[in-house]
C-alpha cells in the first residue's frame, strides 16, 4: 500500500513539473501510428462509451444489489470501498485540475475516471469469484479501455497509470482488511 501511494506521489509530483510531457506525447504518438484499422479505432469509440465511469456504476451497483441478498456484511464492506474508490478518483480530479488533452472534452483528465471505473469494475468481480478467464478478460479490458482514452485524446498516458495506482492502492487496503476480519471467513450464516 505504501509503495503505490508514494508511486502515485512521486507521478503527481512529476505531472506538476512537467516532467511527463514527452513520455505522453510519445504514447500518444505511438498509439497513432500503431493503430490505422478502422475496425480497431471503432472498438476503441465503443468500448469507450460502454465501460464509461456512469455505466461502469450501474454494474457495480448491480453487483451489490446481488450481494446484498447473498451476504449482507459483503455488501456493506465492498458497497463501502466502491464508494471510497470512487470518491477519492473524484476527489483527486476536482482538486488537481489537469487539462485535458482535447479542449473539446470537459472536465478534467487527472486520474482517468474511465480506467478508474473499469478498474474497480474489474477488481469487485475478481474479489468476488478468483476466475483465470474473468483475470485475463479484466486485464485486456482495462488496457483497452487505457489505449481508448489516450487514442481518443480524453488523457494523457499518465492519467491512466494515476488511475492504476489509485486502483493498487484501494485494493491493497482492501486486501489487508479482509486478513484483519475473520468475518470473511465464516460463512455468511454464522456472520450475521
């Protein structure tokens, strides 16, 4: 938890300084002339709108709406760290205020609340049911979620990595919470 939170400190530092430019620019460069397919450049347009942070909530929600029936102290946990992941990505974007790489996008692109949402997204299901395919899935989501935003010129190269190390963070807490309370090794009907 501490080696992703000082990663996160030392990107935000570097991002303050200007030091990112040219690695953004290159991964943007890069993934220009990486990526000339038509079809390519339609998923990366509908993955985009399809994993976008409100509907990426509505899953997430409607996963916890499921867990509320199955284990009710699981819903309240993992319903409270989605919160918190969600409003410390908030937090951050509204306090940092880094431009986006398009003027005609609004808001603002540090972290990357599409790679944050998809992330989490990701990271719920996987704590839920450890699955080697639903792994490898989450993980060609997220990086195609992470080369749509930066191919889209929505954020930078880094606002994505931001993203990830927030996600790190949030699920190293997480993890260490869960070895603290033995209530997630009981079964549901002795820990209520």
């Amino acid at each position: 938890m501490i080696i992703a939170s000082v990663c996160f400190l030392i990107l935000f530092i570097c991002i303050q300084l200007s030091l990112t430019e040219s690695i953004d620019t290159l991964v943007y460069q890069t993934l220009h002339d990486v990526i000339t397919s038509q079809g390519v450049k339609i998923y990366l347009d509908v993955i985009s709108s399809v994993f976008s942070p409100l509907n990426c909530l509505i899953m997430i929600l409607f996963i916890l709406a499921v867990l509320f029936f199955y284990s009710k102290f699981k819903f309240w946990w993992y319903g409270l760290w989605c919160f918190s992941v969600f409003l410390i990505g908030t937090f951050l974007k509204n306090v940092i205020q880094r431009p986006r790489p398009s003027v005609d996008i609004d808001g603002f692109s540090f972290p990357s609340m599409h790679v944050l949402s998809v992330c989490l997204l990701v990271s719920l299901i996987l704590l839920l049911k450890r699955n080697k395919v639903l792994y490898i899935f989450g993980i060609v989501l997220i990086i195609s979620i992470m080369i749509s935003r930066i191919y889209l010129q929505a954020h930078y190269f880094t606002d994505t990595i931001g993203s990830l190390l927030v996600m790190w963070t949030m699920i190293q807490a997480i993890q260490l919470s869960r070895q603290s309370d033995l209530r997630f090794y009981k079964t549901d009907s002795i820990a209520k």
